[in-house]
C-alpha cells in the first residue's frame, strides 16, 4: 500500500515538473515579442519558477529513491528507478549551472553569461524599463547621466 501511494506522489508531481519544463519550451517563444516584453516574461518566469521547480525535483528524487529501496525485491525495477534518479540528478545540475550563469549582476557587465537570447540590447531595455516604473529606484548610471546633463 505505501508503494503505491508513493508512486502516485511520484507520477503526479513528474507530471506537473515535466508538464511545466514543456509548457515553458513550447510557450516562450520571443518570436512574437517585443524585447522589453520578452524581457519582463523571462524575469516573471525566473521569479516564479526558480525556487518552485527545483523543489519539486528535489521531492521527485527523494519519492524514487524511496521506491528504489522499496523495490530490493524486483532488480528491474529497481535500477530502472536508480536510472530516473541519476537522469534527474543530470537535470537539475543542468539546470543549476544555467541558473548560475544567468543570475543578474551588478554594474554593467549585468547579464554576462546568460544565453545569447539575452542580447545587450535587451538588456539596456530592461534597465530602462525598470527606471520608468513608479517606485523603482534609477540605475546609478543612469542617475550620473542625468546628474550631468543637468534638468530636462
């Protein structure tokens, strides 16, 4: 009974992890996007899911070690669970080392590393989109620029 109901644990949150890494292949195509829009999408995306998905992977891997040590009866089952957990594994260090290069920088070699979907110039885009909202504080470059210009 408890293997059972592990494996539906396990099945059910597969589902939403897999579901959603596709979800985020097939519907974040910038092709139809402006840069300041594709920007704001990914920064969404990374604030929500960043934490979210590799918890889930992190249960995930825990459920099919529990199941592994359950199956010691069934040698097939049980290193076809030891080869989910190492291809797992694989994927989130995959994952990790991606987020690692990706984490937003402060002063201007912002974003360096990232994918080469993250372009300079989407990235000047985001600095300016983030002056103009009400409450964002101005980049200090920005504010030195300004400074030196003098009142508009």
């Amino acid at each position: 009974m408890t293997a059972n109901a592990v494996r539906f644990i396990l099945l059910l949150l597969l589902a939403l992890l897999v579901g959603t890494m596709f979800g985020i292949w097939a519907g974040y195509n910038p092709a139809a996007l402006s840069a300041s829009a594709y920007v704001e999408q990914q920064q969404n995306a990374i604030r929500s899911l960043n934490t979210l998905l590799p918890a889930i992977g992190a249960m995930c891997i825990v459920l099919t070690v529990w199941l592994a040590i359950l199956a010691k009866d069934d040698a097939r089952a049980r290193y076809l669970l030891v080869a989910a957990v190492v291809c797992l594994l694989a994927a989130m260090a995959h994952g990790a080392r991606i987020g690692r290069h990706c984490r937003p920088r402060p002063g201007p070699a912002r974003g360096a590393g990232c994918p080469r979907a993250l372009k300079p110039s989407l990235q000047r885009t985001e600095i300016r989109s983030a002056s103009t909202r009400q409450g964002t504080p101005m980049p200090a470059r920005s504010r030195q620029r300004a400074s030196r210009q003098g009142p508009s």
